[in-house]
C-alpha cells in the first residue's frame, strides 16, 4: 500500500475484503488452516451459478468471479508465504473462469467525435469541469484518472511547447513505470488545459465520480454510438489514430504508456516532435468553441 492515495487504498482493499466476505457468506468462516480444497471448490460453483446466464436473470461478469476467487487465492498463498510454508498446496489453484465474450472496448469514430462529442453545447453544464476533463482526454490518449489527478506541477503551458507531465506523487502511485511520460498538447486538449491551468481539484483522486458523471452526461445526452462504448473508448479512439496515420510503434507505446519490448533507444524525441506528430491526427477545433467553452 505504500505509495497509494487514501483513495487507492480504500479501493484495493475493498475489492479484497469483498472476496472474502463472500467466502465467509458462501462457506464460513474458517481457520485459514482449515480450508480444504471442497471449501474452495464450493465457493468456485457458487461463483458459477452466478456467471452462467439464466431466465430472467443477466449472468454476472466472470471477470468479477476471477478476481474474487483469485484474491483467496492470493490471500492464502501470501499468508502460508508469510509463515514459511510455501509450499502448502493452494485449495483454490486452477479454479478460474474462461471468458468467452469480447471485453474489448470500442473506439469512437473520428466523424462522430468530431459531430457530436465536439458540438457546440455538447457537454455543457457539467460539474466540476468534468468537461474540461474529458476534452483533454480526446488529444492526449490519457486515462481519466490522469487526466483528473494533474497539479498545477504538471501543467507546463508557458513552455514553447505545452505539455503535461504523467507522474507518481508521493502520496499517489500511477499503473505502471511505463505510464510516467510527458505528453504534448494540441487542439481540444490545449484548449481545455488552458482553462484549467491548476488541474481539477473536484475529482482529485475521486476516479469513480469522475466516471459516474461522465457515463450519465453521455447516456442522457445520447453521446455514446452503442451500449459498449465507454468513456476508456476515447483512449482507444486515440491510440486508433496513431495507429492509422502510421505514427512510429515506439512512439505510440511511449505517448499511451505502455510498456515497449523494443529495445530503448533515446528519449522519445524532442517535444517540437511528439507535438508535429500528434497534429497529424488531431481533431480540428470547431470555429467558435473556445470562446463558447470560455463563456461556460
């Protein structure tokens, strides 16, 4: 837990505790000692009975069903770890679900971004510039939570290039190394920025009220092309982008923060650069919208 936000602490522990809860529901509570590969298997069919659709009634995510079974799974091999008995056969090893749906989310098309995400009034009257927000995610590939943890530190506008920084905070750790990176703005994403200049202190590491307000604004408004489309679909949408106007692999790795299994060479490439490749893709502003977002 070190290094995690009061909120990222809540949230990893909460998804812990709720395997085991279940578990005691499910079973009982037992001795950790105690729990015999029936235990777990029993709590396994439960899990199923759960994931398998059924009249009237919509299955549950087996992802869910993964990751509680696989936190007792966790939680028992790092306790017998903890004691020196490593070698104990884990009651709960082998027991996963196969998911057979597509997870995958889709990216938002360049026309409907441009028509109806971008329309003047589109987002208005959000809380908190949730707006501002999710324009900066457009141009940026970042994801939400990112977008909404930056401080003034991370906002270089007076640079000949403007940019944000993506990094951990002593009190705030980010998904992987692989996500510490500075990105340049362009188009929406500036424009929005330089609005916010001091960052979003309203959904400062509050990821799940960022989410909410977003998914009812693009629900209620019509703004999402299907039910699968979410707002990570902008993230997708921009890395679709890149990809399609043949940008560099390495440089869409490095720009998204992902990791990159091509040998490291350089920095990345100057800002003047990741800028000029970036406006290759970058969505135009339409005539009229930065005053009508500065009005707002």
């Amino acid at each position: 837990l070190i290094g995690k936000s009061e909120t990222q602490v809540r949230a990893w522990k909460k998804t812990k505790r709720r395997g085991v809860q279940y578990f005691i529901d499910v079973v009982g509570d037992r001795n950790m000692r105690d729990i015999t590969r029936q235990d777990a298997q029993q709590y396994y069919n439960w899990w199923k009975d759960r994931v398998l659709p059924k009249p009237g009634r919509a299955a549950l995510s087996t992802k869910t069903a993964n990751r509680d079974v696989g936190n007792m799974r966790l939680l028992y091999s790092a306790y017998f770890k903890y004691i020196g008995e490593e070698d104990r056969p884990n009651p709960f090893r082998n027991l996963t679900f196969k998911d057979r749906q597509s997870t995958d989310v889709p990216p938002f098309e360049e026309n409907w971004v441009r028509d109806k995400v971008l329309a003047p009034g589109a987002l208005s009257g959000l809380v908190g510039d949730a707006d501002l927000i999710l324009f900066a995610l457009i141009e940026t590939g970042c994801r939400p939570g990112e977008i909404a943890n930056l401080l003034e530190e991370d906002i270089h506008l007076r640079d000949n290039v403007p940019y944000i920084s993506i990094r951990p905070k002593k009190d705030r750790e980010i998904k992987t190394v692989s996500s510490i990176r500075d990105i340049p703005l362009v188009g929406v994403s500036l424009e929005a920025l330089r609005i916010a200049p001091k960052g979003f202190a309203h959904y400062r590491d509050k990821p799940d009220l960022l989410s909410a307000n977003l998914m009812t604004a693009f629900k209620s408004r019509g703004l999402f092309p299907s039910p699968a489309h979410k707002i990570y679909s902008f993230r997708h949408s921009f890395e679709k982008r890149m990809q399609e106007a043949d940008l560099d692999y390495g440089f869409r790795c490095m720009i998204m923060g992902h990791a990159n299994s091509r040998p490291a060479y350089g920095d990345g490439g100057s800002m003047d650069y990741r800028r000029d490749q970036l406006m290759k893709i970058a969505h135009p502003v339409p005539d009229g919208w930065v005053s009508a977002l500065r009005r707002r």
